[in-house]
C-alpha cells in the first residue's frame, strides 16, 4: 500500500508521519520521492499501482514523500530517506558531478514534458522567429529554460543576445503575461499547458526536435541499494508499467482512483470540471509517458543509449556539469525485461471492466 506523508519537511520534523521509520526495511518498505507537491494525474500511476494492489502484489509497500523539485529528492535520497526518486536528468548529471551516487533505473518520460508555446495567431512559425522576443518560464531557475536555450542556440539564436526570459509563474498569470504581450511566447511543462487551454487560451506550439530525445522524469536509486534490493527494484519498476497501462486503457477510472487514494488531489467540489482538468492533465504528460510514441521496439522503462550521450554532451555544453559524466556510472536496462514481464490484455481487460 501506499501513505502519504504530507510534505518531506513535515516526514522530517515528525520521523515519517504513520511509518515505524523512514526509508526500507526487510518487510518490502519503500520510499519513493515525488518532484511534487502533491499528487495529481501527472503521477496518476503510482495511485493506481496503490489502488488496484500492483504495489502489493509484489510484496511491496511503498511511502510517497512530496518534494518540490528534483534537486529535492535527490537529497533525500543522498541522505537515505528516500530509496527510489523521480528525478529529471538535468538535476541526476550535476548530483554525478558532485559525487552523489545515483543509477537511473526506469525511464518513464521518454520525451521532454517542457515544450515552447505561442497564441495560435502569433507571427512566430518557428523557433528561429523568436529571435527578440521575451519568453516566459515559471521561474529562471526551472529546468526547462535550460531546453529553451538549447533549442534556440540550434535554430541559430544566441539565448544571452537574442531572446530574454523572465518568470511568469504558471495558470492565469502565464496565460495573461501571453495574451496581454508581456512576452511573446513561453516554456512550460505539458501539463501546465492544459489548465491554459481548457481557461481559453489558443496556443500553437514550437517542434524542437534537436532536443525531442532529450528524456525527463526517470526513476533513479543510489548503486549501493540497488544491489541488496534488486528484487525490490523489478517489482517497483513492474507494478508501475502495469499502472501505467491501466490507466491508458482507462484514464477516467484512473483519475477516479487517485481521487480515492489520495483525496488531496481533488482540489475542487466541481467533479465534472475537475475531471476534465485532470484527464487533460494526464493526457499532455501522456505524450511523452505512452509507449505508443517512442521510438519503434523500445520497451517500458528503457534507455535509448543515443539519447543518454545527447544527455551527456547537453549537460556539458550547458555548464550544468565540469567534467563528462562517463555512462556506464549513469544508467541500467538490467531490469527492462522484468518491467515488462506481464499479461498486457489481462491488465487492459481489468481496467476496461474496472467500476469503482
């Protein structure tokens, strides 16, 4: 089963709030850190894998601890309070080159969940056309400047000269900093795309394929625990790819599950919008999630090695690291098979048939 501890602040101050202690323990126990909040349909399959007893079938119960950002978690892993973290690779590469021990396990977000935005009538056609523009991030210090820079510097922009970026926050003051011409395009994640949209907003977005093998949020564990905890590690990395396609098969059911498991993460009375605003959450995360758009053969949860030396030489060139980190240090598909391990249509049948 899943508990929710509300805040790692809050773990930390009480000793893990409803747990005989933090971190695993030999009855199956382990911690997973969210670069969240809270919960919501962007992580809609860890509550199924609650849920529908994914988690338990494996002989794991498994604690959530809520961390802002990646940086969050990954120093609650450093300091051993959290097992397996949710991270992104541009906080995994700087945390290498600083000596953390970290090994990417399961590749969730295949695809960048940041992406460039303009109003549908905008002028601008192409990345190249931002050239001048101010572009709006949710704070200067988010991850996905660092991709917006990236994609500009290929469409041949200089990001110090030719563009500026300032932070509009995200919802209604990103959505009013856009239509009010305060800046002329802006680079948020997926899923703060889509409250946008559904308030009525008209956005067409920026292709940025230089940067499309560049994968997001991936679940990492520190070297040491992985090889005492191996069986662990498959039966996480297995109940979640099971989570993942049962809430394809039935994303509605999915949203009704989290409301069940995590009752915070309805956050208004209103069902029929919240619903909406949830499917539509987990739909634009869904794009880079869904096996159905990566690359032909890939399997759940695995690496492409291409994309790994893109990562590589990004966080290099970038200045997010001082020294190249060597990739044997950074990954494993060791557990890919196991992941995957599975009846698909027998996991698709339950979730069709699923009535809450």
């Amino acid at each position: 089963m899943i508990r929710r501890l509300v805040t790692a602040a809050v773990a930390v101050a009480l000793g893990c709030v409803g747990l005989s202690g933090c971190g695993s323990s030999d009855d199956g126990t382990i911690t997973v850190g969210m670069a969240a909040p809270n919960m919501s349909a962007n992580w809609v399959p860890l509550a199924v894998a609650q849920e529908r007893g994914f988690f338990a079938a494996e002989g794991l119960r498994v604690n959530i601890e809520y961390q802002q950002t990646s940086d969050g978690v990954l120093k609650a892993m450093a300091v051993g309070r959290t097992q397996i973290g949710a991270s992104v690779p541009e906080a995994v590469f700087p945390a290498l080159d600083h000596s953390q021990r970290l090994t990417m396990i399961y590749n969730w977000c295949r695809k960048p969940v940041a992406m460039l935005a303009v109003q549908r009538d905008s002028k601008v056609r192409t990345i190249a056309d931002l050239r001048g523009a101010t572009i709006g991030a949710q704070s200067l210090a988010a991850g996905p400047v660092q991709l917006a820079k990236a994609s500009l510097a290929q469409a041949g922009l200089d990001p110090a000269k030719d563009v500026k970026f300032v932070a509009v926050g995200t919802g209604a003051s990103a959505q009013n900093a856009l239509e009010t011409g305060r800046v002329g395009a802006l680079m948020l994640y997926d899923s703060l795309y889509s409250p946008m949209e559904q308030a009525g907003a008209k956005l067409r977005y920026l292709e940025a394929k230089s940067v499309d093998d560049l994968f997001a949020t991936t679940f990492a564990v520190d070297p040491a625990w992985l090889a005492t905890h191996r069986e662990q590690v498959a039966g996480f990395g297995r109940a979640f790819t099971k989570a993942q396609v049962w809430a394809r098969a039935n994303p509605k059911a999915a949203v009704e599950l989290m409301w069940r498991g995590f009752p915070l993460s309805k956050v208004t009375p209103f069902r029929d919008k919240e619903m909406q605003t949830q499917l539509g959450m987990y739909t634009a995360r869904s794009r880079s999630t869904d096996l159905a758009n990566a690359t032909p053969g890939q399997r759940w949860g695995e690496y492409e090695p291409s994309a790994l030396r893109h990562w590589q030489g990004f966080t290099k060139e970038q200045g997010l690291v001082k020294k190249e980190i060597p990739l044997q240090d950074v990954y494993t598909n060791e557990f890919v098979s196991a992941y995957n391990d599975f009846d698909v249509d027998q996991v698709v049948r339950d979730a069709q048939n699923f009535r809450l």
